[in-house]
C-alpha cells in the first residue's frame, strides 16, 4: 500500500495529507483497543494466566502503533528513517510529558520491584539503544565546513537480534515473576490493566462512541468467534493507520516543509502512536489507579527500545536503520528521562513521583522539543540525515 499524495496544488496537497495523518492517528489509536480487547479475550478463554495476558499480549497491544510504523517504514526499499525518532520521540513523550501530567494530577508509587529492577534496566536498556545507534554499525562523525555537527551511523540487524534477545529475556523474567504472586492479586491487577485500556475516557467523563453500545459489545465478547474478528480487524486497522501515517508524515517532511523525516518522527508521529499510553496513563492517574500510569509507560519504553527496534533493525536486513544526530541527541534525552523518573523515585521518601517530579519532567519536554525547531530553523548545532552528498563535498571534496 502507498498513501502518498502529492498534487499539482501544493494547499489541496496540504489538506489531503493532513486529514490522512488524522484518519491514520484514529485508526491507530480504536485499531489498538480492539486489538486488546480481542485478543486478551482469547486468551482468557483459553484460560491463560491473566498476568500473562498483561504482560505479553496487553502490551504489544499497546506498543502495536509504533510496532506497526515501525514495519511498514522498515520493509520499504528506502525506508527506516522513521524507525529511530519514532522510537525515541515515543519514549520521551512518554515519560517527560505522560508521566509528568500523570504526576501533576496525583502522586505516582512505586513497588519496591519496579524500583530495583524495571527502572534500572529501563536505564540500561535506553543507554544501550544509544550505544548500538552510534558505535555499532559503520558510521560518520565530524565537522561540516561550516561547523555544523554530522552523524550517520547504521543499526545493523545484529544489533536488532540483541535487542530481540533482551526483549525475551525481559519476558521470561515477568512470567516468572507472575508465578509468585498469588492467583487473587494477579487477577486484580490484570483485569484493571486491562479494562483501563478499553475503558479511558475524556475530561468530561463523555463515553467513546462505541462504548454507547457497552451492553451489546460485553455480551458478544463472550463469544469466541467475535473476539477472533475484533482481534484481526484492530490489527488491520492499526497496519492501515500505519501506512497512513508514514507516507502523509513523509510527504509533509519532506515535499512540503523541507523538514527532516527525523524530526517528524519524533515530533508528529511519536505524539501519535503514543496517545494509546496518553490516554491510559493520564485516565489510570485520575481514577486512582496510580500503579497502571507508571508500570504502563516503564514497560511500553521498554517494548519500544527492545522489541520495535530490534524487529526495526531486522526488517531493514543488511541495510539497517539510519542513526543520525537526532537520534543520538533523542537517544541523550531519552537516557536522561529514565534517570529522572529513577531518581525522583528512588530519592523521595515516599518512594513516588509527586507535583515537583511532574513539573520538572514536564519542563523538560517543553524544553527538548522547543530546541528540536529551533535548532532546524535558527542554530543549526547539527546536521539532520540526508547530507552525505553535501557533506562529501563540502568536506572531503568528493
């Protein structure tokens, strides 16, 4: 499939790509509930663990917005310059501007097995990612002539299988961890995770459309055939939105604002493959179900860096994924906001992220994402991807 429209009329060209962008955020967002939905569904009736359930099925689901850009962007024969700002656009978002508002409308604990071993492998894994992006694969770093900062560097497929590696490893550790836990308290737990998913709703309590039909929709999830068709129709939904997304964000990138594809991945897509954690996270806060806000966002970065950018550099084969200077300055910011949330855990005496945590990481996202446009327009410090050819000129006289 191939959404890309470029017309001889550069408004109508502006209109149709952003009313696609909308169309692929919504189809994202309603694919990836009833994904959820169906499939926990299945496994429910298969009678499998409902811990499990949330730990494996519940947060692909979660994460199949960035999974699904991720593939699609990843497959085409000049794809993958999303794959990297979308993953670590999404992980910023996440913490620095969904945990910061959830952390502003009410205080945020943490159990002690967060905090010893999801937090720091979060911080182990984020350095990682930024590692392997860099040094790994071969790579350019140095000085344009005029002083501006360049880096192309590659994420090769070995480095996709290390991170896959590590995503199971994580895995197993969780359904470990479930079988310790009593059968009551991992009941309890799930079944919130998994309705907070399907049962978010806005500010003014207002129910989403398809819930007006909550009687109907509950009696047939009882049946093993519907859960079967809302599981492949969200799927569908989401690898549409996907491909809506990528081709509209790339046509307005780079036909129409000369804007890197880079910087729109981390800005316009990583925003909207994140609003199913928005929208969990900040819904989890005001209902009091602080547990869900952080143990959703740790695992979904942590799904991010792992599984989408291990099937990322996968999917590209020997090609790879380009890592340029947005990613490693994204890659910086992301490492930074892990070690915050750690840190304002870890320090506090109540062992939660509060109002000062919330306002600080929020002032942080405003503070990154104003220096991305005034960077692109005004400093220049570094050089976005796609500038090898000037580069070779400009420096090595090629």
């Amino acid at each position: 499939m191939d959404f890309k429209v470029v017309l001889g009329n550069t408004g109508a060209t502006w209109v149709v790509n952003i009313l696609l962008l909308v169309i692929g955020f919504v189809l994202l967002v309603k694919g990836a509930d009833f994904f959820v939905d169906g499939a926990a569904g299945i496994a429910k009736k298969l009678k499998i663990s409902t811990f499990i359930i949330g730990v494996t099925i519940v947060a692909v689901g979660t994460s199949a917005p960035e999974l699904a850009v991720t593939i699609v962007d990843a497959v085409k024969p000049d794809g993958g310059a999303v794959i990297v700002g979308n993953i670590i656009g999404s992980n910023a978002l996440n913490i620095l501007l969904i945990l910061g508002i959830s952390a502003l409308i009410c205080k945020l604990p943490s159990e002690k097995t967060t905090r010893m071993i999801d937090m720091p492998f979060l911080i182990f894994v984020s350095v990682l990612f930024l590692i392997l992006g860099v040094f790994c694969g071969p790579y350019e770093f140095g000085h344009t002539s005029d002083g501006a900062l360049y880096l192309n560097g590659v994420m090769n497929w070995v480095c996709g299988l290390i991170l896959i590696v590590l995503y199971i490893a994580f895995m197993v550790y969780n359904i470990l961890l479930a079988r310790k836990q009593s059968k009551a308290r991992l009941e309890q737990a799930t079944a919130v995770s998994v309705s907070a998913e399907s049962e978010a709703v806005s500010a003014g309590g207002e129910l989403k459309w398809y819930q007006k039909f909550d009687p109907w929709y509950e009696k047939m999830q009882e049946r093993t055939w519907f859960l079967v068709v809302i599981a492949v129709f969200g799927l569908g939904m989401v690898v549409v939105g996907a491909q809506l997304v990528v081709d509209s964000a790339t046509v307005v990138a780079q036909d129409l604002l000369n804007i890197p594809t880079e910087i729109v991945a981390m800005t316009v897509v990583a925003f909207g493959t994140s609003l199913p954690e928005l929208i969990t996270s900040v819904s989890a806060a005001k209902k009091g179900d602080v547990g869900i806000a952080t143990g959703n966002i740790i695992g979904s970065n942590i799904a991010n860096i792992l599984l989408i950018g291990g099937v990322g550099a996968l999917c590209t084969g020997n090609r790879g994924i380009p890592f340029t200077m947005e990613g490693m300055v994204g890659g910086i910011v992301s490492v930074v906001a892990a070690l915050l949330i750690f840190g304002f855990t870890v320090g506090s005496k109540s062992k939660s992220l509060g109002k000062v945590a919330g306002v600080v990481m929020f002032t942080c996202f405003i503070v990154y994402y104003g220096f991305i446009f005034i960077n692109q327009y005004a400093l220049h410090a570094y050089l976005p991807s796609g500038t090898a050819e000037f580069i070779d000129n400009a420096v090595f006289g090629v």
